[in-house]
C-alpha cells in the first residue's frame, strides 16, 4: 500500500506535530525568532493541509482527527512551554489547557459512548484559535523582536481568556444538549 495524493494532507498534518519538538525546544533555548519562523511554518502548513484536503476532496476520517489534535497539541505545548518561561500567565495557560482537555476529553467520550464523532468546530472555537495563536506570535515577537506596548498584550490576554471561557462553555453546552437528545432518542 503505497502513498498517494489524498494521503498529503494527513502527512502535512503528522509534520505539524512532529514541529512541535524544535518549537518548544527552540523556545525554551530562547531562540525567539527561529522559534516563531517554526510556529509560522506551521501555521501555513495548518492552511494548506486544510486546503488541499476541500480543493481536491482529500478529506478522511484520519485526517478529521489528525489536523484538529495537530493543532491541539502545538497549541497546548506552546502555551505549556510560554507559561513556564513566565511569558504568559499560568492562569492563563491553565485555562487554556483546561478547556483543550474538557474538549478532546468530551470528544473521546463522545466517540466511544455514544457514535463516531464528526465535529466541526463553532464560529467562537475558531475565533478562539485565531486569538490563541496571534496572542502567542505577539508574545514571541514580544520576546524576540522588539517590546510591544503591555496594554496591548494585557488586552490580547483578557480576549483569549474571554474567548477560551466562551468556546469552552458552547461545547459543554452544545454538547451536552446533544448527548440528551440523544439518550433520549
């Protein structure tokens, strides 16, 4: 069984993961700038596998869960990995890793109890993404490049803790709605 076209956006995926290692090495060697490059690098490589997986009608069932824990876990590293370097608050880091894990725990149960899930993210997860992510590359330019203003990345914070609450209360929420109905059904 060799490899084929479909199979890119899966092994874009697994590349994603396998990044996470130099980030989080190169960032607590304080290596900012190659550190964000990487994080860059993978952040396209989350673009492009997602496009290529619509364009060509390359999406699996490997890779629905692939690029979602690639993302996970790059994020979750990061964070984990600025919170230790006190880049970032560990309330902050907490919360962050607190909803992953209420989520990717939720999803399991899901899986294995009731059906096989096919999740697609809310329109406030995604915002939440978008907002983890600029608030880490603000964090590492911050440390790397040159100092932002700290109102600024006081207020990234605040919107990533806002955010992170909200996303993680909808897939409760949402969620549990779901798995009622369900019981019920």
């Amino acid at each position: 069984m060799g490899l084929r076209a479909r199979d890119i956006p899966n092994l874009i995926s697994i590349a994603r993961v396998i990044l996470v290692f130099p980030v989080i090495w190169l960032l607590l060697h304080q290596d900012y700038r190659s550190a964000m490059a990487l994080f860059f690098v993978a952040g396209i490589s989350d673009a492009l596998d997602g496009f290529l997986a619509r364009q060509f009608h390359w999406q699996s069932r490997l890779g629905g869960i692939l690029d979602p824990l690639a993302d996970k876990f790059l994020l979750v590293s990061v964070y984990f990995c600025l919170g230790w370097l006190y880049a970032l608050p560990l309330w902050l880091v907490g919360l962050v890793i607190l909803r992953d894990v209420i989520i990717v725990g939720g999803a399991l149960a899901w899986h294995f109890r009731v059906e096989k899930l096919d999740a697609e993210p809310s329109l406030v997860s995604k915002a939440n993404t978008g907002l983890q992510i600029t608030l880490v590359l603000m964090v590492v330019y911050n440390l790397g490049f040159s100092a932002l203003p700290d109102g600024l990345l006081t207020a990234m914070m605040w919107a990533v803790a806002f955010t992170t609450l909200w996303s993680g209360v909808d897939y409760v929420v949402s969620w549990g709605r779901k798995a009622g109905r369900q019981i019920r059904g």
